[in-house]
C-alpha cells in the first residue's frame, strides 16, 4: 500500500516537472520585446505618475514613440515636455512634427511660431516647416521652405531627401 503511494508520487511529481520543462520552452526571446499592437514593448512604459523628469527622459520618450509611428502617443507626451521644458526646442520640434503627423496643424503652427523666437534661421526649423506644408497639400510653400534650409546647408541629407520628395510629388499626379 505505502508503495503505491509512493509510486503515486513520483508519477505526480515526474508528471508536473515535465510539464513546466515544455511550458519553459514555449517562451521565446524573439516575443518578449513586443507589445499588443506590434509597437516595441518600451513604448507601454507608463510615465504619467512620475513627478520629476530627467532633463531627456520624456523627449527620450517622445523620440521612442514617434519613431515607432505612434504618433498620438509622441504628441501627448511632447505636449508634456513643452509644459515642463518651455525653453528646449528639441520639445517643440518633437510637439510640432507629431502635430503634423495626426493633422493638427492649428497646433502645429502655434509650435513653429514658438520655434521661430528660439531657431528661427537654422535648416532644421525651415526644413521641418517645409515638411509640414508638404503634409498639408501646400507644394509651393513646402519648396520655399525646403529651398530656404537648403540654401543654409547644402550637405543636409534630409533636406536633399524632401527636395527629392517634393519633386516626385510633383512629377507624379495622385489618383
């Protein structure tokens, strides 16, 4: 009787840790950076109770969301680091840029004239304004823009990009 029960056991026992062994494989490094909607899982890192910021943390943030395309996310948290930072450009670059992308160009426009007191005359500023008209439809004033940043700096990669843009844009009607 005792060593059936003690058989019992170790069947028992035998039985669960071959289970957990195939349940442990089932894990994959490969998932374990995903999120539910395909983003990386960085970006669902809640920082909204966190009274004190680094100086980059939340444009490290905004940065991370943006380049993962979410672009309301980028916007609310640049939102944030502009009522923080009031001074930094870098937040008003990133606010305007993710306005743009979720057509919020009332706001937008509110950023770039805040931009314009702090980096009024540098390729960045004209090249991002220029971007922002290439999103509204506006061709003719994304081009002055666009020229304008390239007649500052010439070997900028980004704004010969959007100049190669603009001019496909042109080239090919939209149906």
């Amino acid at each position: 009787m005792i060593a059936l029960q003690v058989r019992t056991r170790i069947a028992c026992i035998t039985s669960l840790l071959v289970a957990g062994m195939v349940l442990a494989g089932c894990q994959s490094a490969a998932f374990d950076d995903v999120a539910a909607f395909g983003d990386s899982a960085k970006t669902l890192e809640d920082d909204s109770a966190v009274a004190f910021y680094k100086n980059d943390e939340l444009i490290k943030t905004g940065k991370l969301q943006f380049k993962e395309k979410n672009y309301g996310k980028s916007y609310a948290i640049y939102k944030r680091a502009i009522a923080v930072f009031p001074q930094d450009p870098a937040a008003w670059l990133g606010f305007a840029a993710s306005a743009d992308m979720i057509g919020r160009f009332d706001t937008a426009d509110r950023a770039y004239v805040q931009l314009a007191r702090m980096i009024g005359d540098t390729p960045t500023y004209y090249n991002n304004l220029g971007y922002s008209h290439l999103l509204r439809g506006d061709l003719p004033k994304a081009r002055r823009y666009f020229l304008k940043a390239y007649e500052l700096d010439p070997a900028n990669e980004i704004t010969a990009r959007n100049l190669e843009l603009m001019k496909n844009s042109v080239k090919y009607a939209q149906r």
